[in-house]
C-alpha cells in the first residue's frame, strides 16, 4: 500500500457526497481526449457527465447589458461530446447500480503508472443474485485518437443470464451556472446535432456537428465480447448501443472490450472514416497490447518527470498525481493547448490563458521539449487572429493575444479582468525566451519564434510612450497585472518588466538572426524598442526599496482583513470590483510574480521587504497565487514557509483546497507544484549560458531526486539536506552553476 500511495489515487469506499469532486480526480486523458471521471453504468445524483476533446468548441453569444465598441461578440466553449463511456450491466432485469442493491466491496484505483482507471465492486442485486464486477478504463498516451475500456462480470452464486449494455451517447449538454462567473457557459440545451447514428454487428458510431463553429467529429466503438451469444442493436437519434448477452455458470466470467476512437474535422477530411478505422486497429492491436505500450510510453515519460521525495507520503501522492493531470491535459499537436482546467470539467470553459505558457511550460520544456515547442506552435498559429484583435483594439501594428481563447479571438466579456491584461503577450515571449536558453534551437526560433517576438514587441511600443510627467520614461497605460483585484491602471509594475523583457529580446533575437525583409523591420524599429526597454518606467520608491504595483497604488486604502469573515472569500464572490479595486488587497501574486519571473531585474535587499508588504495583502483567492509565493520564500531562505505553500499547492485538488475541484482540476497550480520543488526547492532557474541551482529542501525531507533536460542533455539531480550530486545521463556536458559555482557536467559531480 505504502509503496504505491505515490503512485496512485485511490477510493475504497464509495462516497455519493463526493461524487463530483472524484470524477475531476479521476478524470483521463491525452492531450486529445479528456474522459471525466463518470462510472460507466452513470449515477443519478450530482454527476457531471463530461468526455471532451481538446479544443473543439461551439461559439456563444455574449449578451452584453451595455456594449462597447470591440467587446468580443462572441465567446467559445469547450464542447461536452458523445459519450461513449457508457457500459451498462444486467443481471435477470436487474441493472447493475451503486443506487440499487448491496454493495459488499468497492474500490477505485487510478494508476500514474499505467494511467489505467479501474473499479472492482462486489455487488448483491436487489434479486440476491451476486457479481463481481470489474471495470478498467484508459486513454490511450500512444494512440491519440484512442480510449477503451473492458468490462468483466463474474457471477458469484448463481448461473443465469448476464446482459452488458455498450452504448454511445450523444445527447449530451455543457453545464449552465449563474451564481459563479468561473462555471459554466451561455450554452443552454443540446447544441451537437448527431448524423449518421449506426450500428452493425460490433460497431457503434456517430457523427456530431456544431450549429455554428464548423466542426464535426465522429465517435466510433468496436467491440470484442467472446462468448456473447448474440448482440442486440438499438438505434435512436442520438444515442445507439449493442446488448451482449451471456449465459453464466456460477463462477465463470462475462467480458466484454471496447475500442473507442474520437476523430474531428480539425484533424481529418474524412474523420468519421478514419474514427472507424482506429477503432477497428486499435482492436485488432488489443487490450493487451495498448496497454503495454500505454505502461511503455509512461515508464519513459516518468523517467523524465517523475520527482521523488522521502519522508511525505501523501505530498509524494500530490505531486505524481499534479505531474500526470499535466500530461493527461495538455495538447501537444501544435493545435491546441491547455486549458485551465484541462480536460477535466467545465470551468473556464475550456479556455486557454496565460496558465499555459507562465506555469505548465515550465514543466514540459524541462522535462519534455518537444511538448513545449508545441504549445508555442499553437500560439504562432494563432497570430493572425492575435493580429486582427490588435486592430481592433486600435494597434495599427503588432499582434495582441487573446486573454481567454480557444481558436485565437479574444472571448472574454469582462475587460478590466480580460483584454486589459495585455500581460498575456509578455508571457508569451517569454516563454519563447526560455525555451530559447533551454533549448537553443535556433530552427524553432526562425521558423515561429523570432515572428512572435516581433509582433509582440510592436504591440508594447505602439501601447506605450515616452511621458514627459514621467521624465520621459516609457509608459504602459489602462492595463491590468495578473492581480486581478487591481485593473485597468497604469504603469503595472509586472506589466512593464516583463513588456521591457520582451522588447529587448525581440531586438536581441532580430539583430542575432536578421530576416528583417519577413517581417518589414527596420534598424529604426529596433532601436525604439531597446529604447523603451531601456527607459521603461517603473513605480519605484527610492525611500523605502518598495515597488507600488501599479501607480497610486500605495494611495488606495489597506482592505480591512481583520474584520473580513473567513466565508467571505474568494473576495470576488462577495464584493462588487469597484469595492476591491479601491484598496491594497491582491487576489494573486503579481509583484512577487516578477520577482520570480526576472530575478534579475530587482536588487537583492529589495526582495524580502517587497515580499512581506505584498504578502501581507495577497489573499491568494486566485489558484495560481501559492506556488509562487512558495517559490519566492524558497529563494528568500525560508524553507518553512516555502513549505507550508507547497503543501497547499501539491494536494490542492486532491483535498478540495479551493472547494471547486468538482468543475476541473487547476491545472496552473498542478505545474505550480512540480516549479515548487525544482524552481523552490531546489532554486533552479534557466539562464542564457547555464543552469543554476541553490538547493534549500524542508527540513522535513530526507531527500529529493529528479531529472531535468537542459540542451539536450538529461541530468539527475540528487539532493538532501546537506549533499547534492549532478549526474549526466546522455547528451553533451552541461554547463551547470551551483550556488553560484559553475561547472560543466561531464558524469557525475557531487557538492
Ligand atoms: C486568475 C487568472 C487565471 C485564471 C484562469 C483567474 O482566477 O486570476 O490569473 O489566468 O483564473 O486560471
């Protein structure tokens, strides 16, 4: 047991209550398709039945009570797909149902190792007649189109008949929520239409279109039911399902495996063809067999990402569990992203933000470059939309990222917490930088990166000037930082850093790489952004080394936090924006988030009393708040408080530490906490010519170990409380740095 609480999740009883929290903890997925954790025979009560594919939305309308001019029209939404989980079990008339009967044993196991999730229960019919049933699930790592499941039925004391039921489902919703702006979407009612609905002697497909975004999938099951007698079909308009039916001898076992295959007209012209056929393929390959592969694929990707820790148990638990909903969300097509809710319920709709690029890029370009490029290729091939919302906004030149977005346009309907948080664009950059010095993969940089710098550096110089009120300083005004309980002010201090990092990089890049004709730059286009990287303005108190967040904000009131009750919070819940925007109260890290982000843009003895004024104020309301202020005590030597963050970061989800677990897990925070050991912990940051540590761990752990890639060169890293060895496990020697010693890695070195 012990040996595996690290790899696994696991609930041995069944909990109604916790229901829906458990299906977003139990949730698979491949980047591509998302299944939630639903049983396969359903649950009446409190389920939100949800199988998703990345990025394949219907558009809505936003009904706006005032309109502007360029509020988006129109927002996007993460479809709720067929679902062809669906397995349902009979014995003589009765149906297989934890609401029904006796349940004598349950257990539910999801497996990081082999990503399989599966139920064994023991089950008394109301008719005494007895089962043991065994349901084993798995999206599949290697066949991107691919999810099955097997269902196994014994019967324990009786001989007699067995029904299974395989169904695909196609009448299915998107949640409606009015109380929390966070949940739900504008779609109301069925919004998939299904064509196409077949079944023959061991197929089930459909085919489902949207009304309005042009986009069509199919969902195909082949099945394998040895020993079935005979299958019976059933065809609606929107669902479709094949009866197998077995005739049990006491003791012997009914089985049937199901092959299911999700392709959409993103991907294929002719994707209700090839759906069928990966069906048919990965049938032909066998349960077996994908799960071997599927066990392959992960000992490979564990040997990369996995982090050990000795001594924690339940936070080793935490960690695997936030590393593999990573993996399991996260599109690496070059098509699709991650959501901030991956794909794992409805929150946030599926939207991607800058989540992706400021806490789950992190984590892949260490550990899996190649999905790290990807989602940076997505955001080259939103550019042109980016493009089209500059204009909008009055940019003539430059591209601006959406805030919220799956198809690239801006979908967010609120602005002081949505478009105005130009920020997106810096972050974007400077996820193009890091991959930069991580990577050095100067083809990446022609063919997409060097085009996203440009655009996003035009962007800050046509948004900015140089104020005269301000002795000349370069200026970004009405934006908002990633806090969002502070909008639409002038000169955010994170703001203006990371827009200075992105002009100077882009200058840098372009005079490095020239190509100038591509993209009509010039020698006077470059030199205005070095300029303004260079005179960028910053709210800076000379007095006391303290950074206002934005200007005037140390002019706004303190938030009265003493007489603020707990049941208050998240203050957005409670409070209408202009009650928190009139004071110093922050939902999130954002001063402390570029202390984080551009270490080297603040002087030393600056840092810790910046991080206790804002600390002080920050109610961390915001998911992505903890790990970073983890981090930051990390890098100010306070590994107790850095401690007590991670902690709260690493089992986030799996305890319900924000309380809405249930609309999907919080993916920034999932790659907050891989960052709160490598980036905290062990204090490892990219820079340009190496890879520095200064490991600081908890007292409370033994050890710690973990591998990084660094310019193609995989490294282990081994620490404990006062001992650390670097260990090259291919590629080339690394040009390394230990608290502040550099070296170059050839075999292993010990500190
Ligand atoms: C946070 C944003 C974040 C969004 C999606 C909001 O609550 O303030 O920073 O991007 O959630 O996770």
């Amino acid at each position: 047991m012990e040996q595996n609480l690290g790899w696994e999740l696991r609930e041995d009883s069944f909990s109604p209550a916790e229901y829906q929290k458990n299906e977003t903890l139990f949730s698979q997925g491949n980047g591509y398709i998302g299944f939630r954790g639903n049983f396969e025979e359903g649950y009446s009560k409190n389920s939100v039945t949800g199988s998703y594919l990345n990025g394949f939305f219907e558009f809505t309308d936003i009904q706006y009570g005032e309109i502007a001019f360029a509020y988006p029209e129109h927002g996007q939404t993460m479809l709720n797909v067929a679902n062809a989980k669906v397995m349902r079990i009979w014995v003589d008339g009765e149906m297989f149902s934890l609401e029904s009967g006796e349940v004598l044993r349950y257990e539910r196991v999801f497996s990081f190792r082999t990503g399989v999730l599966s139920r064994k229960v023991e089950w008394r019919a109301p008719n005494g007649k007895e089962l043991e049933i065994s349901l084993e699930r798995f999206v599949s790592q290697v066949r991107k189109n691919i999810a099955v499941i097997r269902c196994s039925v014994k019967a324990l004391n009786f001989s007699g008949e067995i029904g299974v039921e395989s169904v695909i489902d196609g009448n299915v919703t998107n949640l409606t929520c009015e109380e929390d702006s966070r949940v739900g979407s504008a779609l109301h009612g069925r919004v998939l239409d299904a064509e196409a609905v077949t079944s023959t002697d061991n197929l089930l497909s459909m085919v489902q279109k949207t009304r309005k975004s042009g986009l069509a999938l199919c969902c195909a099951a082949v099945h394998k039911a040895d020993g079935a007698e005979a299958a019976e079909h059933a065809v609606q308009q929107l669902n479709c399902a094949l009866r197998f039916a077995f005739s049990l001898k006491e003791g012997e076992t009914a089985r049937v495996e199901k092959y299911i295959a999700y392709q959409d007209s993103r991907y294929a012209e002719d994707y209700a063809g090839q759906a069928v056929s990966l069906a048919e393929e990965a049938a032909a390959a066998g349960f077996d067999t994908l799960l071997s592969e599927q066990e392959k694929f992960l000992a490979d990707f564990w040997q990369d990402t996995d982090i050990e820790i000795d001594g924690d148990p339940s936070l080793q638990q935490g960690i695997r569990f936030n590393i593999f909903h990573l993996l399991q969300s996260t599109g690496h097509d070059g098509k699709t992203s991650i959501a901030a809710k991956g794909l794992t319920g409805e929150g946030y709709e599926g939207h991607y933000f800058w989540d992706c690029e400021t806490y789950v890029f992190p984590v892949f370009l260490c550990t899996r470059p190649e999905i790290a490029k990807q989602l940076l290729t997505y955001r080259h091939s939103i550019l042109d939309k980016a493009r089209e919302r500059a204009r909008e906004m009055g940019h003539p030149k430059g591209a601006l990222f959406p805030w919220r977005s799956i198809n690239g346009a801006e979908c967010s309907p609120n602005y002081p917490s949505g478009t105005a948080q130009y920020h997106i664009n810096a972050d974007i950059a400077y996820a193009v930088k890091s991959y930069w010095e991580a990577t050095g993969d100067r083809e990446f940089m022609e063919q997409y990166g060097l085009e996203i710098l440009v655009e996003t550096a035009r962007l800050w110089y046509d948004l900015g000037f140089f104020c005269a009120h301000k002795g000349g300083k370069f200026c970004l005004n009405f934006v908002t930082g990633p806090d969002e309980y502070t909008a639409v002010v002038n000169n955010n201090c994170y703001t203006n850093l990371m827009a200075k990092n992105n002009m100077l990089f882009a200058a840098k890049m372009a005079r490095m790489l020239g190509g100038w004709e591509r993209f009509g730059l010039s020698e006077e286009e470059i030199a205005g952004w070095e300029k303004a990287g260079a005179e960028m303005y910053l709210p800076y108190d000379e007095k006391t080394g303290l950074y206002q967040q934005c200007d005037g904000f140390f002019d706004l009131e303190k938030w009265d936090f003493a007489n603020t009750p707990k049941e208050n919070y998240p203050l957005l819940l409670h409070y209408h924006p202009l009650v928190i925007y009139r004071h110093q109260v922050c939902k999130q890290g954002d001063l402390v988030q570029a202390m984080y982000m551009l270490p080297d843009e603040f002087r030393p003895e600056d840092k810790k009393p910046n991080y206790d004024y804002y600390e002080a104020i920050t109610t961390h309301d915001s998911s992505l708040s903890n790990s970073v202020f983890g981090i930051m005590a990390s890098e100010l030597g306070d590994p107790e408080k850095a401690y007590r963050y991670f902690i709260s970061t690493a089992r986030m989800d799996i305890d319900d530490g924000k309380g809405n677990t249930k609309d999907g897990v919080h993916t920034a925070n999932m790659g907050g906490t891989w960052m709160g050991v490598i980036n905290g912990f062990a204090g490892m940051r990219v820079r340009p010519d190496c890879l520095s540590f200064k490991p600081a761990l908890p007292a409370q752990w033994g050890g710690c170990r973990f591998q990084v890639t660094y310019h193609g060169s995989k490294i282990r890293v081994e620490m404990s409380a006062d001992h650390t060895r670097y260990t090259l496990v291919s590629g080339n020697p690394a040009s390394l740095c230990h608290n502040g010693e550099a070296f170059t890695l050839e075999g292993t070195r010990e500190f």
